[in-house]
C-alpha cells in the first residue's frame, strides 16, 4: 500500500507488474484514467475509487494544475514479486510520499513533453494559424472591394480600411489562442470544449455586422469575413489541443 502524489500534467504508466490487481482511492485533487486505446477516460475527484483490473487503463493523469495523490493498494504484487521482479519504490510505513519518488513514477515515466513544451508548441502553432487567418480575410475583403463591397458603416459614414480588418482579426484569433492555453492548462477534455467555446463566439461575432445596418452587399462580406478567420482558427487549434492530450 502506497500513495502515488502526481504534480500538475503529470502522468504515470500503469506497469502490469507494479500494477497488478490494484485499487485506487484519489485522496486529493483529480486523476484522469487514460485508456489503452488513447482516448481520454473519466477525471476522478477526491474520494473515488478505481479497480484497474481489466479495465484498459493505461496510465493516470493530473489533467489540472493541483498536486493529485492517489492511495494505492496491490495486493497481487506481493504473489507474482518472485515471477515477475521489479524495484519497488523505498517505503517508509506504508507510504511514498517524498518529491523524488513522485519524479520517478510521474516525470521520467510519462516520455511526455512537459507543460512548457506543449504549451509553446500549441502557441506557435496559433501564432502560424493567426497570420495565416490574417491574409485569408484581408485577400478575401480585397476581392470584395473590387467585386463593387463598399464596407461602408452607415452610423458616421465611415469605411472599414483593409488594414483594420487585419488587426481585428488578428487581435480575435490571439484571444482564441489564449482561449485554447487556459484549456489546455485546467482542462480535461480541452479541445471539444474549446470548439464549443469558439463556434458560439464565432456566432456572436457575428451580430454586431447583422445590426450595423451597412448595405446587403457589406454585411453579407462581414458575414463572410468571420466565418473565414474561424473556418482557419478552430480547426487548426482543435487538433493541436488534440495532439497534445491524446
């Protein structure tokens, strides 16, 4: 019987030899059970208990930013330790608790990139997705303008500059992009909640230019114009939030 602490996104293999036969009770914070086939399993809170016997679970995960400890017991390891021996970490009681342990299992185990990687790698891929959504929309209200768009607003009688709609969309899918982090960082499912989130934004988004009371023609563009920026943003981001939980 031991307690396996996991700090934030840590992740610990599920070893069939250390394993064997165990049952889990998470004494504090959250551990999602990752399945055998990669896809996520349910986030377990304080106080539920797990059997992972046939379960097809492969390895626990802290999909928060709070120090998870789970309280193990294997009764099947002290039956197969002649057949099948591996290092068992140091005891003191009946407990392992100290931070190198937790390193052992949690850290070098995982072969995962760590928080700082996966974040930069899912900002560096937004910032490409942002400049990308960037010259879609400005090529894009180009060839409107010369199609005969105006994108007069009627409230001042001022014209929307090309050079604007490139800021607003940039300064839109940077907002998306950071969306996405947080929901990689307190997340456990974090790309379908980030599509849900980016779909009705990119909804509401889009009643400002129903109501501007702009011609048909401008508002049709601006219609136009948001759905281009998202149809570039959340696809992209929501396979990099999947890359890097799955």
């Amino acid at each position: 019987m031991w307690t396996l602490t996991l700090r934030g996104g840590a992740r610990a293999a599920v070893v069939t030899a250390q394993w064997y036969d165990a049952f889990g009770v998470v004494t504090s914070g959250r551990v999602q059970l990752e399945l055998r086939d990669g896809e996520p399993g349910p986030v377990l809170g304080r106080d539920a208990g797990f059997w992972l016997r046939g379960t097809g679970v492969r390895a626990l995960r802290n999909p928060g930013c709070r120090t998870a400890r789970v309280r193990v017991f294997t009764p099947g390891a002290a039956t197969r330790q002649s057949t099948h021996p591996v290092r068992q970490p140091p005891v003191e009681g009946d407990d392992m608790n100290s931070l190198k342990d937790t390193e052992i299992v949690a850290g070098p185990a995982s072969g995962r990139p760590n928080h700082t990687h996966r974040f930069r790698g899912l900002a560096g891929t937004g910032l490409i997705a942002t400049l990308a959504a960037m010259v879609s929309t400005t090529l894009a209200a180009v060839l409107a303008r010369a199609a005969g768009v105006d994108f007069e607003i009627p409230d001042g009688g001022e014209t929307i500059p090309m050079s604007g709609i490139a800021v607003v969309t940039g300064f839109f899918s940077v907002v998306g992009v950071v969306i996405a982090v947080a929901l990689l960082r307190w997340s456990a499912r974090p790309a379908d909640r980030f599509t849900w989130t980016a779909v009705t934004l990119t909804a509401l988004s889009l009643v400002p230019a129903l109501i501007s009371g702009a011609n048909a023609a401008t508002v049709t563009a601006l219609l136009g114009l948001h759905l281009v920026a998202a149809a570039v943003m959340i696809p992209v981001l929501a396979r990099s939030l999947r890359a890097r939980t799955d």
